[in-house]
C-alpha cells in the first residue's frame, strides 16, 4: 500500500477546522444528516444516461460475472455505474459499486460545479491488494455509497492510465498526509484542488473524513478554497523541475553512487529497509558505473542485489518473473503480484550483470524472466499486458504458495525430496501455513554438498519446475490486467530486442518486433501521435511522455540489434513528437502530458525523479542521446543539452534520485557501453563479441561503414588522416591479430 516517495508536513481536515476556530470561526455544532436517510433514490441516472448503461452491461455477454456483492436474484448486478463504459480494468472492477463513479474527465468537474459539490478521487490499479480491500469495504457498503452519492462527486482513475493526474494528486497527498501509496484517496474543491487526502482508509475512518469535509463544504467553503489553493501552490512548486543551472560532469555521478553505495544493505543487497523494492534504475547506474570505470565496489553491490533477489521469494521460482516487492529484508516474502515495468528492467539489469561477470546464473534469470512474460503476459497480438495480481481464491498469494504434500502429490518422490531440499520447503511453512519457494542454499554449495555438477543440477530443477509450474496451472489463477500500455510496452521490447542480440536468441528479437509492428499500427493513430492504451482493439487515452520516449527507445534497440533502418526513422519521428508535444518552451523541460483545457489539474506535472520506473524525462534523455550518436542531425544533441540545463539544478540537489537520467548523462557525453557502438555519427557500426576457451579469448570486432567511409591504416600514409588504434585493458598482456578481412555492408 505504501510508497516511497519523500515526506513534507502534514495537515489534515481536523487541523483545518482548529485553524478555521482560532481565524474567529464561531463554534458550531454538527448536524449531520445520517447516511442512511438519503433513499436509494441516489443511485438513479438520467435515461439516455441509464440506456447506453444497460446497452454496455447487454453487450458484455451471457457469462458475464459481475464484480459485486450485489446482485439480483437472476444474477445481474443491482448497480452499473458510469465506469462500465471505459476500457481500463480497474475502472471496469468498480463498474457495479454502489458508488455512482464518474471516469477522469471534464464531465466530472462540470457536475461538481454545476451541484456544488466536492469531489472525492480515488486513484489505484487493477492489480492493488489494498484498493481491493477498500472496495469490498467502502465502496461495496450502501451507508458509505449514499453518502458519497448525496455529498460528492466520484471520480475513479486508474493510475497506470494517468500517471500524471496521479503524479499530481500523490504529490499533494504526501503533503498532507506524511505519506503516499494506494489506493490513494483525496478530496477535492469543484475545481480540481487538493483539500485532504490519504491512502487506504478503514470504513469508520472513511465514512469520518466525508462526514468532516461535508460540513466543513457546507459552513465555510471559502476558507476551504483559500486552503486548497495554497495546497495547488505547494504541489506547483513540489513538481517543478526548475533550479539555479548547475554544471553535470563526472563528478555529479561519482556522488551519486557514493550516495547510493551508502544506503546499499551489505548483507542482503538492496537499498535501505524493508519494504525492499527492486529500485532497477539505481542497479543500472552501479552497473554503469562499473562498466565504465571498473568501479568493484558498483559491481559487488549490485552482484550482491541480483544473487540475492534470484535466491529470494521475490522470484517465482517456479515460474520465472519477479513479485513487485518483499517486505521483508531477505527478499523472502513478496507482496505477489507482477509488473510489466519489473519484467523488463530486471531482465535488462541482470543482462548487464551477466555481460560484466559471464556469470550463468544471471543469464538464466534474465531467460527466465522474459520466458514468463513471452509464456503469460502476451496477447495474441503480440502485444504484452500489464500485470497480474497478488490475490487469488480469495487470499494473497495462494497461486504462488506450496506445502510439502502439494510437492509429493506433484512430483516423483526423489524429485520432490530434492525440491522441499533446495528450496527450504517445512511443514509449518514460511507464511501463512505454506511456503514461498527461495533458495537458502546457494546453487553451487548445494550441488557441491548433493555430490552432482551444478549444471547437472539446473538441468534437474528446470523438469521440476517445469512440473510445478503445469500443476500450479490448475489453480485459480490471479487477475491479470489486460490493457497494452505503450510506454510499458516500449521497455519489453527494448529488453527483448537486447537479450535476443546477447544471447543469441531468435525468438526475443522476433517477439520485440512483433510488439513494435503492433503498437506502431495500433497505438500510431496518426504521424506522430501515440495512444497510451490499447486493449480490446480500440487505441483510448492521449500518449504521455513516457510513451513516447519508451518506445523511441525500443525502436532504437531494435535497430541496434537489426540495422535495419526503418526502425530508425520511427525513432527519430518519436523523438520529434516528443519535443513538439511536451517541451516547455518558458521553463524548460519536458512536461508528463499534454495540456488539458477541459479537465482541471492542480498543476501539470514534470516528471524527474526515477521511481519504480525511470522518469520520462530520463526515458527522453536516453533516446535524444542515442539519436545524436547513430545520426547526422545535430538537432537531437542540441535539445538534450537544454533539456539538461533545465533540470540540472534539482539533479545537483539530489543525484541518486534521478539514476536513469545519470546514465543518459554518461551516454551523451562518453557514448554507448555494450557491444554495439557508433562513430561519424552513425555512419560507422562498430560490434563486438567475445568468446572464452579457458583461459584464454577471442575478439571479434565486424565494422560496418556507410558509403564513402573506410579504416586507415594503423600509420597512415598522409598526416591529415586518423591512424586507427584497438587499445585493450592493461590486464590483457598478451595478444595478437589472428585475421582480419572484409566483408559486405549492411547498410542501404
């Protein structure tokens, strides 16, 4: 439920009111007007309003299974509100609430002006444990619907649809409340500003605060107005990612991570305390950092991260993947359910882990990873969902949970011996009565102890697995969240893209392609316009900087991995997009969405710091810096340097809080790491492969140039040329050129 976001002073409603009584208010009495008094009258709808309900509930189908503890005695649901309309699982679970939501939007507001009323925004995900708590408890509960519907306007917004209407929101509730997280709960004036919030409220409390802001509304609503504006105020300079222009140099990054490395947990990885988050983009900056530099201590803590998280209940053992988070210390006990975005950073970092290491155990998790999203997390399209829940028949996490007789009647009894062995599997269990699959024991120490070759011994696991995974098939399965993000989308494909170049596999680079083809003819309703969500064959929702700026960088892994320069030119027309559609051409940086004249927002938000995912404006960063390297427009540099000298004070103030946007820094100034690389601004393609034989290795370097380039020889015959060098490590003492030759180009 919680997040990590910063803390700021709190106020609250009660607060309010003690500042409303020393302002001279004089003491009143409240004379609320009990809940229940209000008829079911307020769950009535206009009937043009009421039709194209009962024509979208009709066109769901006869095995449609309303989401409700409400229903008529022939199984249709006794309530439909607005959100049956919309495309967003999460709004379509609150569909049959006895709540009359309203969908973000200008309708919304409109009749909270034209009513005088508040307005009471809840904002979650399909996926959430708590929102689900708090709609079986409140917004299932008749007393608190009327209450709503008789007092307020409800607006329900699915934050993975509108991350900047919650960037905003979260902001203002950090501000009152000490805290963030979701559900997330706020109430708001007509016209869009912040009063109180919170998150999960248990239903007395919950009934409490409405009851509290209803008076207030109602005695003194422009002292309410006065307050909320100076809440919108705060919020504005909470999101602005102006500052006193600061210089970025190698220095900035050095005291990042010495920032991060201070906070990194010795003993089990990881940053700080638990709740323990996977926090993939400051594991990227450590690993760039020790790709770079050499830096052991980088690449030790995030070795450290990666083995222990692998090891952990946070990894589905039996599946592939990664829970969202574990709140515990030891990664043991997650909360169960999986992300898209995680998917695709994780498999990204240990991919790099295992290119620094050659260690075999990262490469498997990275395999693993993508299998589960190839395998259960792809549309027949091609395209990839969003997420799966934590709960399950009824409880969290019963999908992923096993007993020691779940594993005998499940497998042969050698086989089940050894996987209640390895993976710490007792008859009292690790939660709840059952257990989280982890692995106590390191894989090599257990091959070494069971007397097999740690090869011999994956190979086993990988049939076991494979077992449990088709008898765990049987199970209720999760909620799976069904839309196609386009921006969460962009992150898979470029992971895909990479993994199958790295680790020579087909199938990655063909699905990444696959999804690209998808979203650029689905999502791409016109020449540089992106919707954000794609579900049921309809393209809804205005793309959002990240949306952008993720799949521009898709496009340009696909194109690292293919040179095939279609792929190029759909990342450059991104990259244009991106700049004319959200630049700020007063205060510089990038802005989350674009301007709404017709719903109001506190304040449009920029988005800076790195969270669970990398910000847009280090997702924009990242593509503008690897345009300017691989084409001859100088434009795509010019506008990464002011996009840096926007935001380069507030990156000075706190450099670990924008890691991502650090690594584009390196990539901007110092170029690309891994094996493909660029010169002459894309005219030369440099890549790289090494292989091992013991002890020793060997180079393989295939340079492909455009038209009109060649190589020089290593002393050139006129001064004027460039001599070309091959400089390797000082630890490489002994080397020699084994064959060189040419071949044809890959370039048109």
């Amino acid at each position: 439920m919680t997040s990590q976001r910063g803390r700021w002073a709190t106020f609250s409603l009660l607060g309010l009111a003690l500042w409303l009584l020393a302002a001279g208010t004089p003491t009143w009495t409240t004379e609320a007007m009990e809940a229940s008094s209000v008829t079911d009258a307020a769950f009535a709808h206009p009937r043009e309003l009421q039709q194209r309900l009962d024509a979208a509930l009709a066109a769901k189908g006869a095995d449609y299974k309303p989401r409700t503890e409400h229903l008529r005695s022939d199984g249709r649901p006794q309530f439909t509100n607005r959100l049956i309309l919309e495309d967003s699982p999460y709004l379509l679970q609150h569909a049959h609430n006895p709540v009359d939501w309203y969908p973000w939007g200008p309708e919304a507001f409109e009749q909270a002006r034209r009513e005088n009323k508040l307005v009471f925004l809840s904002i979650g995900y399909s996926t959430c444990h708590w929102c689900h708590v708090m709609e079986r408890e409140s917004f299932e509960d008749l007393t608190i619907a009327r209450l709503l519907n008789a007092h307020f306007i409800a607006i329900k917004v699915d934050r993975e649809v509108h991350p900047d209407v919650d960037q905003t929101y979260m902001t203002a509730v950090e501000l009152l409340a000490g805290r963030g997280g979701w559900p997330m709960s706020s109430i708001l004036t007509p016209d869009g500003d912040t009063i109180d919030g919170g998150t999960y409220f248990p239903p007395t409390e919950f009934t409490q605060l409405l009851e509290r802001a209803r008076d207030l509304w109602q005695r003194r609503p422009e002292a309410l107005r006065a307050r909320a504006e100076q809440v919108a105020r705060t919020v504005s300079r909470a999101l602005d990612t102006q500052g006193q222009a600061a210089a970025l140099d190698d220095a900035i990054i050095d005291q990042a991570v010495a920032e991060l490395l201070a906070r990194h947990d010795e003993l089990q990885g990881g940053f700080g305390f638990a709740p323990k988050f996977p926090q993939e983009p400051k594991l990227g900056l450590l690993l760039d950092q020790a790709l770079r530099t050499g830096d052991e201590a980088s690449l030790g803590a995030t070795i450290l991260t990666l083995q222990s998280m692998a090891r952990g209940g946070i990894h589905d053992q039996v599946g592939g993947g990664f829970h969202r988070y574990a709140i515990d210390n030891d990664w043991l006990v997650p909360h169960f359910e999986k992300m898209l975005y995680n998917q695709a950073q994780l498999a990204q970092v240990y991919l790099s882990g295992w290119r620094l290491t050659a260690d075999p155990q990262l490469a498997q998790v990275a395999r693993r990873t993508l299998d589960f999203v190839l395998r259960d997390l792809t549309s027949p399209e091609g395209g990839f969902y969003s997420a799966t829940d934590a709960d399950s028949d009824g409880s969290e996490g019963r999908f992923f949970l096993w007993t020691p007789s779940e594993i005998r009647a499940a497998l042969p009894a050698e086989d089940a011996d050894l996987a209640i062995r390895f993976h710490g599997v007792t008859e009292t269990g690790n939660f709840e009565g059952a257990n989280i699959l982890h692995v106590p024991v390191a894989l090599d120490a257990f091959a070494a102890a069971e007397d097999v070759s740690p090869d011999q011994l994956r190979q086993r696991l990988a049939r076991i697995h494979e077992t449990l995974y088709q008898v765990r098939e049987g199970r209720p399965h999760p909620h799976r969240d069904d839309k196609i993000l386009t921006g969460w989308n962009g992150m898979m494909i470029g992971a895909l893209a990479n993994a199958g170049d790295a680790l020579d596999e087909p199938r990655y680079l063909a699905a990444a392609e696959r999804a690209a083809e998808l979203l650029w003819t689905k999502a791409r309703v016109a020449p540089g316009e992106l919707k954000r969500v794609y579900l049921d064959g309809r393209a809804t929702q205005p793309g959002l900087l990240e949306d952008y700026a993720f799949l521009g960088g898709a496009m340009i892994a696909l194109y690292d991995a293919s040179a095939d320069p279609r792929w190029l030119s759909r990342a450059r027309e991104l990259a244009d997009a991106l700049w004319s559609r959200f630049a700020d051409p007063d205060g510089g940086g990038l802005f989350m969405g674009e301007a709404s004249t017709e719903t109001p927002l506190m304040a449009r938000p920029k988005d800076l710091s790195d969270g669970p995912m990398p910000s847009g404006t280090s997702a924009a960063l990242h593509l503008l810096a690897a345009l300017d390297q691989r084409t001859d427009d100088l434009s795509d540099g010019n506008r990464a340097r002011e996009l840096l000298g926007a935001v380069s004070g507030r990156v000075k103030q706190s450099p670990s809080a924008v890691p991502s946007l650090l690594v584009a820094l390196n990539r901007l100034r110092h170029g690309d790491t891994g094996p493909t690389q660029y010169a002459a601004r894309g005219a030369i393609r440099l890549q790289g492969q090494v292989t091992r034989d013991g002890d020793s290795a060997t180079l393989r370097l295939a340079i492909d140039m455009a038209p009109g380039w060649h190589i020089n020889a290593h002393e050139p015959l006129q001064q004027a040329l460039i001599a070309t060098r091959l400089d390797l490590p000082e630890s490489v003492q002994y080397w020699r050129i084994e064959d060189a030759g040419l071949s044809g180009s890959r370039y048109p």
